[in-house]
C-alpha cells in the first residue's frame, strides 16, 4: 500500500491506498504495477453491485449520450423517467408508490424524505411534528440532517449541534450482546438502557423484539406523537454495524404504531436496497408499505451517481395540491444519463431467476463459512440476506485480527476484503461466478487461520 498527493484532502489522513488502478472489468480492478485484483466488495463501498463495467449499463449509456446527457425534468419530458419509475413502483408488489428523484447521492435521498414527510404533515395541519426518531449506531448519510440522524462516535460535532429534532433509540442488533445490571440501572457498554446496544444476557429473540418495539413506543410516549415527524432506520443494518436483519415482526410492528400515531416510516435502503438482499426491495421480506423507502448508491450499477426514493401516493395530494408544489428541487434531479443506466440495472435486478441466483448464492457462500468455521475459536456468527451478510470475528483484538486478514487476502491472494472493527462483510457483485466464490472462500478459509497463526 502507498501515499500519494500533495493537493488532494483525502478522508483519512494517514490511510494508505491500495494502489493506483489502470483500469476495471467484472469484479477485477487491473493496478498500474501489472497486478489484478478480485473485488468482493463491489467498490468498496457496495455501489457496483453488477460488476465494473457492466456492458448493457455502458451500452444504454452510450445511446443515452448520443441523444443528450440531461434535461430538466420538471419542464421537460424525458420517457425513460416514466419507464423507470413504472419499474420501480411496480416491484413494490403494489402501485400505490410514485418515485421522486432526489440527485446523486443517497444522502439526498434521505434529506429529500424528511423534507417531504415534513411538508407532508406541515400541509395537513401538523406544524409542530418536527422530531425525527432514528436508532444508534445508524449511518444515514453526509448532509446535516442525515448526519444528525446518524449516530456513530465520529459524527458527534454534527449531533451535538444543538438540535432538538433528532431522537435516538436503541438499535435492534440481536447479535450485539450487552450486560445489564438492574440494580445499577446500566449496562456495561456504558449506554443508558434506552439505548442500549444490544439484547441483554440469555433474552430470547421473542423478549429482545418485544423490548425493542417499546423502546418506540416509549420515546412516542415522552415527545408525544403530534411532535413527532418520522422514524427512519436502515431496513438492515449496514456494513458498520454488520449486515443485520431484523428479527421477523419487527418492521411489520414498528410500522403499525407508526400508523396508529400519523408518524411517517421512513426505511434506508441506500445500502440495502436493489437486489443486494435477495430480493427487489429489503422490505418485501416483510411484506410492509413504508411511507418512504430511500435509494441510492447502487441504483445505476455503480456507473453513475443517481438517487431516488419511493413515495406513497396518498403524500401527492398532501404535498402538490395542499402546497402547490414541492418546496425543494436541485439541477441534476433525474440525471439523463443516470436514468439510463438506472433503467437498465432495473432490467436485469428485476428477472426472477437473477434474484434466485442472488440467494442461491448467498446461502452457499453462508453454509460454506459456517461449515468451515463455527468450531473456531475466533468465529461468532454469520447473518445476513442474499450477497449483502457478514462473518463477526470473536477474538481479543478484533481490529487487529481484521487488518491482519485483510493484508494476507490482499497481499498473498490479490483479493481485496471489507473486514473491520469485529467483522468481515461480504457484498460480492450481485453477477459473481460460483467459480469465482469457490476461490474467495478457499482463499478466506487459508487466511483466516493464518491470521490467527500470526495473531
């Protein structure tokens, strides 16, 4: 790994890059100094979920150029906008959702959802629901009221901004495990128990969903409903946490007091979203309507920055004909050529037989790590959905071991890995050869036990 750059301001000062890439196909990124690399990451951050390159999202771009790169929407009509969202709609399992095209980033999709749930509410005599719910160790994006519903250690100079419209409760992460003292009234995390991090000592998954729905239910009580706007969660937990589903009934539960209370369901699925769990949208595994459902990130197949979020019809009457129109709006909303490519990727998610292999897949290469690892030591679990899961680590320095597994994959093996902090997460291009995964896994099998040789 090198340094480079005297003029770039790079998010991590001291962080090495992994080199300088000439070129990308497929799941291979081909580096300046002759080596190739297997990605299993798609991208590092999750965003080329059908490979680099894909030749039908290129091919739809290329056509899309030679007609023009963009055009303002809102005065002009532009039909690939119409057959997208059709699409997008229609794998909801229902029609009663229209599609709003926020701008680049999933950060935008999220600022746009909290906008539009407020003027939602504002329009139909609700001023004063304001509040904003989300859940600890959540990420849902850069922009400021994303980040203030965001809770992770390095985000504390946005959340301590004096903002009184943003409440956290406890995230429901059934694999995190905290020591609750009762007579103390704490855990041993050192969060309040309102917020605590995990399910409590020997808490059945009956008792933690139990408990986690009332943490809801709780804050609602204490703020009162007619002050609270929404409540938004990532429908499964993300890579920092570890690709954690919820237990079953969950949503299904917090969606109804959300109901009952005229509180806005907001469901992140900028990093789950698509096809990354199996299935269209993370929230089919449910079989709920959220009100807003938040995309981005991966929605064009990683060619080019596009977001948009779903939103249930009955908000058209209350925002456009209550308000006259929606009071926000950026340049390159419903970018041309990223509807282009986000049409094609639509395309391909959208065929049975893709998602079927997208499981196929993903429990193969579950059973695979389970198979080979659970007697280990230094293994706690495997969970996950489709090609979006991860392997926690259970050692007595866990960020140690990680970067000591990811240097051996990538140095021994060419094959660059996502493990950090206690876990390894695994988020494959949804398009990976069996082939390919057999390598991965071998590859991984070696070096997780030389890992903890070296350790």
């Amino acid at each position: 790994m090198t340094s480079y750059s005297k003029f770039h301001l790079k998010k991590f000062e001291t962080k090495k890059f992994f080199g300088t890439v000439k070129k990308t196909n497929n799941i291979f990124y081909y580096l300046k100094n002759g080596k190739k690399i297997m990605d299993t990451t798609s991208g590092w951050t999750s965003h080329a979920t059908l490979g680099f390159n894909n030749p039908d999202i290129l091919r739809a771009i290329k056509i899309q150029m030679k007609k023009f790169f963009h055009v303002d929407y809102n005065v002009w009509h532009n039909p690939q906008i119409d057959q997208l969202s059709e699409i997008l709609s229609k794998n909801t399992g229902s029609n009663n959702y229209k599609i709003y095209f926020a701008g680049c980033s999933g950060s935008e999709s999220l600022e746009a959802a909290f906008k539009l749930s407020y003027q939602a509410h504002y329009n139909s005599g609700f001023s004063k629901k304001k509040i904003i719910l989300s859940r600890i160790q959540s990420f849902h994006g850069a922009t400021l009221q994303a980040l203030q519903a965001s809770e992770l250690p390095i985000l504390d100079i946005f959340q301590n901004n004096n903002n009184r419209s943003n409440v956290k409760i406890h995230q429901h992460n059934y694999f995190a495990i905290c020591k609750f003292n009762i007579k103390s009234n704490s855990c041993e995390c050192g969060k309040k128990p309102n917020i605590c991090m995990g399910r409590l000592n020997d808490e059945s998954q009956k008792k933690y969903l139990s408990r986690s729905v009332k943490y809801l239910e709780e804050a609602i009580r204490k703020f009162g409903a007619e002050n609270i706007n929404a409540f938004v969660g990532e429908t499964q937990l993300g890579s920092l946490v570890g690709d954690v589903p919820a237990i079953k009934g969950y949503w299904k539960q917090i969606s109804k007091i959300c109901k009952q209370n005229n509180i806005h369901l907001i469901l992140d699925e900028v990093y789950c979203g698509l096809g990354r769990s199996g299935k269209f949208y993370s929230f089919l595994w449910e079989k709920i309507k959220p009100d807003f459902i938040c995309l981005g990130k991966n929605t064009t197949g990683g060619s080019i920055p596009l977001s948009f979020l779903l939103v249930k019809n009955n908000f058209e009457n209350q925002i456009l004909k209550k308000g006259g129109r929606i009071r926000i709006g950026h340049t390159f909303q419903g970018y041309s050529l990223g509807v282009a490519a986000a049409l094609q990727t639509a395309k391909i998610i959208e065929k049975k037989s893709f998602l079927k292999n997208v499981n196929i897949n993903g429990k193969y290469m579950m059973d695979c790590l389970k198979q080979e690892l659970s007697k280990d030591e230094f293994f706690d679990n495997v969970r996950g959905r489709g090609l979006q899961f991860s392997l926690e680590h259970s050692t007595p320095d866990n960020i140690k071991f990680s970067d000591i597994l990811t240097q051996i994959m990538f140095q021994k093996y060419d094959i660059l890995i996502n493990s950090k902090f206690h876990r390894t997460s695994f988020t494959p291009s949804l398009i990976i050869s069996r082939k390919n995964i057999n390598y991965i896994l071998d590859k991984f099998f070696k070096s997780f036990r030389e890992a903890k040789e070296k350790f």
